[in-house]
C-alpha cells in the first residue's frame, strides 16, 4: 500500500524545494546582474553603432531606404550577441542553442514562403553597394527604357519616354544586362541614308561630315565619321555617326532630328541624289537577250509586218 505523508512531512519536503530553489537563486544573483548590465552596454552599444553605421551608409549608398535597412540589420546583430554573451553567462548554454536553431528555421521557413520578395530585397541590398545606376539615370533592359524615377528596396520606378511610370522587380535588373546611358555622360547618334549608285561616296561622306560638324551640340568633332555600310536594292547605304553629351540639351529626339535634316540638305547642295525605291529589268545577263534589244527587234517585226501588208494591199489592188 502506498504511503501518505503526514502535513510535517509534507511541509518539510516543500521547504527543503523551496530552500533549494531560494539558494540557487541567490547563487545566481551576481551572474544575473552580471547579464543584465552586459545587455545594457550592448544595446547602448547597438544604438551607437546603428547611427553610426547609419550616417556613414547614406554618404555612401543613393538609396536612404537601404541605408536605414543595413544599418538596423547591423544594431540587431550586436544587440543579439549581446543577449547570446548575457544568456552565456548566466549558465543558460542549452537555452542559446535552441534560439540560434530556432532562428535558423524560422530564416528558413520565411526564406521559402516569401522567396520572390526575398530575392528582391537582396538584389535591392546588392545594387546600393555597387550602384550600377541612381536617380535621373537613363537606362535600359529587358524591353524597358526610360529614366530612373525611384529606387527603393523591392523594385525600381523608371520613367518611360512615353510618358509612363513602370515598376521593375530589382532582380530583374540585377539578372539581366543592364545599359546605363548617363554614366559616361556621352552618347552616339547614328543615322542611316542611302545615296545612288552613280554617286560619288567619298564625296558624299565629305559634306556631310563638314554639314553635321557645324553644329555647337557635336562634340568630339574628329570622331565625327560616314562609312559605307553596303549595297542596297536602289542604293550605297550609309552610316553617318557622330557624338553629343548625354543627358544634356538639346535633347536626344531634337538632335537626330536635326542629324536627318541637315544630311538632308548637305546631300542636295552637293547634288547627291537620295534615290527612292528602283528596280532595272536587264534581260542581258548571262547569256540572256538585253531590253533595248527586244524592244528593238520588236519594233523592226512590226515595222516589217506593216510594210508587209502595204505590200499585200497594193497588189491586190492591181
């Protein structure tokens, strides 16, 4: 049969757990003051540090969303180390093991359920420090173009030619090929016109250089350069390049406009014909019986076929 204990014996065993637990306690009170002042001066720390991190970031990134973002994610780690050396020190080993686990699978359940908003976060981090663009910049991928309206830490406002505002995923950006137009501040302008066959190239290539070089906007005037690209249907086509800066005015629309108009008018004060579309039917090649012959043959068969008749009529009239 069990045995019941009596109430002294009861109260006994509860105060040999409570004196037990009060000792351990009380061995415990200078760790955990110990612990309590460690997180103290780690979070007085991790404040610092944050602001400091901060101030330096913004100087450096274009981007204040990604600043006060890396800059918080820095705070938060030396306030957890502070926590993981307080929880260390108070004997509480087993307990920092299972946070820095559960911490691990939590980063990783989240990674998996919001993979897509994670990769772009990560590329928006990434694109602050290398900074492959800014604000203002005109760039151009995967079929956008436009000028870059605001950058923050999941996608990109760009600003299209055509009056529109398009959100682009930053890992969009940071995958693809990536064409910045501002960086070097310069840009090519190419135009394409054709010229006829009978036309001098050399000549052609010598006033329109001359033509476009005239412009204040050109720079770089010594680059300025026709070259023949090949032979077209009814024409010799032609490149003519030359350079302006970038972005700057006029703007880029105007100046190919004014690129076109004035290889235009360089071309007909040279008397340099632009042809329309031509197509020349020579029966003659290889072996084959020219044009102008056939038609002359022709004629001769229906001049001979009249006179022929002529003849038939005079005779009948006879």
């Amino acid at each position: 049969m069990l045995s019941i204990p009596s109430i002294t014996e009861a109260e006994k065993l509860i105060e040999e757990k409570l004196g037990g637990w009060f000792d351990v306690v009380i061995s415990h009170i200078p760790n955990f003051i110990v612990a309590v002042i460690i997180a103290i001066i780690f979070s007085f720390i991790a404040r610092l540090a944050g602001k400091g991190m901060k101030k330096v970031l913004r100087r450096s990134l274009d981007s204040t969303q990604i600043a006060d973002l890396m800059a918080s994610i820095f705070k938060v780690i030396v306030l957890s180390v502070g926590v993981f050396i307080a929880l260390d020190f108070m004997g509480l080993k087993s307990t920092v093991t299972s946070l820095l686990a559960g911490a691990g699978i939590v980063g990783l359940a989240i990674g998996f359920a919001f993979q897509d908003m994670t990769e772009n976060l990560i590329a928006g981090i990434a694109m602050g420090i290398r900074k492959p663009f800014k604000a203002g910049d005109v760039i151009e991928t995967d079929n956008v173009f436009g000028s870059v309206h605001s950058i923050n830490l999941r996608n990109t406002l760009i600003e299209s030619f055509y009056g529109q505002l398009i959100l682009v995923p930053n890992k969009i950006l940071f995958r693809n090929v990536l064409r910045n137009y501002s960086t070097l501040g310069v840009r090519r302008i190419e135009v394409a016109v054709g010229i006829s066959y009978a036309d001098d190239i050399e000549k052609a290539s010598e006033v329109i250089v001359e033509k476009i070089n005239q412009f204040d906007f050109v720079i770089r005037k010594n680059e300025t350069a026709v070259y023949a690209e090949g032979f077209g249907d009814s024409s010799i086509n032609l490149l003519v390049w030359f350079w302006i800066k970038y972005p700057g005015e006029p703007d880029f629309m105007t100046v190919r406009h004014k690129g076109v108009v004035a290889v235009k008018q360089a071309l007909d004060a040279a008397d340099i014909s632009i042809p329309f579309p031509i197509r020349t039917l020579d029966f003659g090649i290889k072996g084959g019986e020219k044009l102008d012959a056939m038609i002359s043959d022709k004629i001769n068969q229906q001049s001979a076929n009249k006179e022929g008749d002529n003849n038939t009529d005079a005779s009948q009239g006879e």
